[in-house]
C-alpha cells in the first residue's frame, strides 16, 4: 500500500490496530515508512502512537520527519511534503520538532507547515514553561531552575493537562509568594486569554493592546499549547502596521516591495493619486 501510495487504505487498516500495537509496527520500519505511516493515522491514535514510543524512537521519527518535509521544500513535486505536517502531527510531537530546529530553521519550517504567512504561528516559540496542576509550588520551582534557560521568558508559566491542553496560565510572582508545599492547583483562576496559532498578527496585536499582556499563549483548534508570542515580537508587527499606514498617508497605498525592486508601472499606480495632487498643487 505504500508503494502504491494507496494511502486511504493504509488508514483504514490501521484505524483499530491498538495504539501500543502500531507503535511497535513503526519503530520496526525504515525512516521514510515510519513518516508515511504516522501521518495517515487518524490525530487522536497518532498522538497515542507517539506517547508509547519511547524517547529515542519519538526522536527518530521526528528527525525523518523534518528531513521529509526539508527535501518537499526543494522538490517542485513535493506536494505531499509540503502538506500542513504541523496540523497532522499530534501537538506533542509538533513541538519537539519545532523546538529541535535553529531560528532560521523554525523560520522555514513554520512556512512549510502550514502556518499562513501573517499568521501568528509565524511569530510563536515553542520555548516555553509548562507544569501541571498536581505539582507543588516546590516541584515548579525546581523544574525552572532545570529548565529555565531554554525559556523565552519566565514571567508566565502555563498549567497544561496529560494531553498538552492548556488549562491555566499563573504570573511568576504567585510562586515566589505561595508556601512551597501549595499544589499548583490552589493559584490556578482560570481565567486566562489565548491566541488561536491560525489568528492573524494583526489580530494578535490587538488582543495585546486591550489586555495589556507582555506574553500570550498560543493553542491549536483542540486547545493544546503549542507557543507563546511575546510583546517583543508584537512590536516588529505594530512597526510593520505603521509603516504601511504612513504609506498609505503619503502615497495613497502601501508598497510590498522596496523602491529599487518593485515596477515602474505598479510604482506609478500605486502613486499616482498623490502624484497628481502634488503636480496641480504646484501649477
């Protein structure tokens, strides 16, 4: 059936296989059948496939998967690489694969899974603190020291369920000041505000401006935490908006591309509202 890229039936042979079962068939296969088959399950059994694999196999499979989707980005007939990897794969295994990449890699790969361009999956980190609701303040405390380095800030950690859903966000200074032996669940409010990862920046530069945030988790359609955008990234969007709009003041309608590239003929267009008023102006 992979020969044949009879991928339909490939599901439909697997869709009552047990979780545990399939993860034992992937592990067993070559890189590239490992990927095949992991993407044609359906999300709910892929995300159970990948929590039975164990670290070393989840590794694994998340390096073919990057490879795979690297060689669509290259490949004029690519095109089921070039699909939304990150809206199939389970949320768990599409933030280790992000996490794993470089910035330019995560740049390149956000484009090439699925994210649209002014999205805010665009502008997200995945490197982010995330505890549950059972830990005590001590234990969080402890997971920081270990782990808070690789964070993109520290001023918010975020309370997730055994399934990556995110289920409260709690400000730093309520750890600091609770008793050590206070379970994460007595500072939780549940109250929290969220960017969806398909939301426009725009959108996003708003919901910042009426909240007055400095971070903002951002969850996928089932409500699963996948990253954070910070003020900082909100800054180069509210540039961006400004100077488009200062284009739009002096030449009527804003430029996609730099003077020196973009056509004389869109060029002339795009200002030749202005430029006339300039010219009877000057009569």
């Amino acid at each position: 059936m992979i020969e044949a890229r009879d991928f339909a039936a490939l599901r439909e042979v697997f869709r009552e296989w047990a979780p545990a079962d399939l993860a034992e068939v992937i592990v067993d296969l070559p890189e590239d059948e490992q990927v095949i088959i992991f993407r044609v399950l359906p999300h709910d059994l892929a995300a159970d496939v990948f929590e039975y694999l164990d670290f070393d196999a989840q590794q694994t499979l998340l390096r073919a998967i990057g490879s795979r989707a690297s060689r669509g980005h290259s490949e004029r007939d690519g095109a089921d690489d070039r699909t939304a990897l990150l809206e199939e794969l389970p949320s768990a295994a599409a933030r280790q694969l992000i996490r794993s990449l470089t910035p330019e890699e995560r740049r390149v790969a956000t484009a090439l899974l699925g994210y649209p361009e002014d999205s805010v999956g665009r502008l997200m980190t995945p490197d982010f603190i995330a505890v549950r609701e059972d830990w005590t303040v001590q234990q969080v405390l402890d997971y920081i020291r270990e782990h808070g380095q690789d964070s993109e800030t520290l001023n918010v950690i975020y309370v997730v369920d055994d399934r990556g859903k995110l289920i409260d966000d709690i400000r730093m200074r309520e750890f600091l000041l609770k008793p050590l032996t206070s379970p994460v669940r007595d500072l939780m409010e549940k109250t929290f505000i969220t960017l969806n990862v398909t939301d426009s920046q725009r959108d996003a530069l708003n919901i910042f401006r009426k909240y007055d945030r400095t971070v903002l988790p951002v969850i996928d359609s089932t409500g699963v935490l996948l990253g954070i955008v910070t003020v900082d990234d909100m800054l180069d969007v509210a540039e961006q908006e400004a100077t488009e709009e200062f284009q739009k003041f002096g030449g009527m309608e804003a430029l996609e591309e730099p003077y020196m590239r973009i056509p004389l003929w869109r060029m002339v267009r795009k200002r030749a509202g202005w430029l006339i008023i300039c010219f009877w102006g000057k009569c």
